[in-house]
C-alpha cells in the first residue's frame, strides 16, 4: 500500500507540470545583438511563377516579415547570375535542366536560366517588407563558379565577405531562412557551421526543392554538422 507522502508527492509533481507547461518546454529563443537574420534568395524567379519556381516559396514572406521584426541584424542574398552562367542548361549543349555535369569545382545541377543580373526575375519580392536590413549580398556572379551558399562559392574557397561581416559586427549565431532549403539555405548552414556560428534554420520559413531525395538528404547533413532545426514560432519576436 502507497504511503500518504509518496501518494501527495505524486500528486505535486502532476500539479506542477498542469499548471506550469513552460517548466516542460524550451523557451522562446530571443534575438539579442548577437544574432543575425539571413534571408536566402527570396526573388521573383523562386515564387510561383518564376523561371525555377519553389513550391509554395511565396508562404514563406509573410513568416520572413513577421520574425525579421525581432531582429537588429537582418542580412538578404540575392543569386545574381550572368546570362551565360555555368549553372545553366543552356550554356551546355545538348543538356536540359536538372542534369548534372563535371565542373572543375564537382558536380553541378543544371539549372533553368534564373535570376539573371539585372533583370526583374533576379529582384527581391516586393512584398519582403524589412527595410532595417543592413546588407545585402549577391553571389554566383562568377560565370565559371555557382555559388549556393551565401558564405562561400561552389568552389569551397573563394569567400562572399559574410562571416567577415558578421564577425565584426559580433554576431554569434545566426537564423536562416528562405529559398530553397535543400539547396541555397542548406549549403549557407553548412557554411555558417564551418566558420564557427551557431546555426539555426527556420523550417516553415523555408520551402526546399527536392530533387530527387536532395531535401531529406539536406537536413541529415545539417543535423550532422550541428544545426539546429526550429521553427518560426519558437522565435520571441
């Protein structure tokens, strides 16, 4: 038979976990000036209706909006290609979008032409609404070099400036976010890890492409470098 004391421990024990849920779970991550927001390659070509559409990539803007608000370092990409760029289908012959060839730097997905300089399909949305955002970086302006990763080009050594950036600016950990997550957001992660940030994605404020297994591929990958996967509503803005 229980004992009266083992019996009201248990019954303290199920009140305290009733009545107060936040002694269970995590609390909200609050940016501080230490944190940087890093929004991937929002552009027109990326929304329905674009040259390389993402499925649904127009859902993540009012996501990206609302958590932007929360931070005081916000930083945008932008994928700014030449028209003749390597990444493209149609600068090989005979080769159609979503082939691979071998490229100096590895293997290179073939790409339909997007977010060629210049043009309105290489603009930001017009309905990201962050105007406090203090940089925005292009890449994969190089012809003969893709660049997914806003850290670093395809090349695995040729630097876009960022975590210089962020470094002097004493930004620890950053949140990503944006288009698409198997590709430019995952290899950004990647990149982030490798130059010493804290690192976190921002699952619904992402959408991924998913060739051909490449998003469960992609956040295997990032769960082994150490990212973490989170979404926006763990975010206290």
């Amino acid at each position: 038979m229980l004992s009266r004391r083992l019996v009201l421990t248990g019954i303290g024990a199920t009140s305290v976990a009733a009545l107060a849920p936040g002694a269970i779970m995590a609390a909200p991550i609050k940016p501080d000036n230490a944190s940087a927001l890093i929004v991937i390659d929002v552009q027109n070509c990326f929304l329905p209706g674009g040259s390389l559409a993402v499925k649904d990539g127009d859902q993540v803007v009012p996501i990206i909006n609302r958590i932007a608000k929360g931070f005081a370092n916000v930083v945008m990409t932008q994928d700014w290609h030449t028209a003749d760029h390597v990444s493209f289908a149609t600068s090989h012959s005979g080769k159609k979008p979503f082939e691979t060839v071998d490229l100096p730097y590895g293997k290179q997905v073939l790409w339909p032409d997007h977010c060629v300089q210049g043009t309105e399909g290489a603009s930001l949305s017009k309905d990201l609404a962050i105007p406090h955002a203090g940089l925005v970086i292009r890449k994969g302006f190089n012809k003969n070099v893709d660049s997914y990763s806003a850290f670093t080009e395809a090349d695995g050594k040729t630097s876009t400036g960022l975590a210089a950036y962020l470094k002097a600016r004493k930004v620890k950990r950053v949140f990503l976010a944006g288009l698409a997550t198997d590709y430019c957001v995952a290899w950004s992660a990647l990149d982030a890890r490798k130059a010493g940030f804290e690192t976190y994605v921002i699952e619904d404020a992402c959408r991924g492409i998913d060739l051909q297994g490449s998003l469960a591929k992609a956040w295997a990958d990032m769960t082994k470098a150490g990212v973490k996967r989170i979404k926006s509503d763990e975010i206290a803005v």
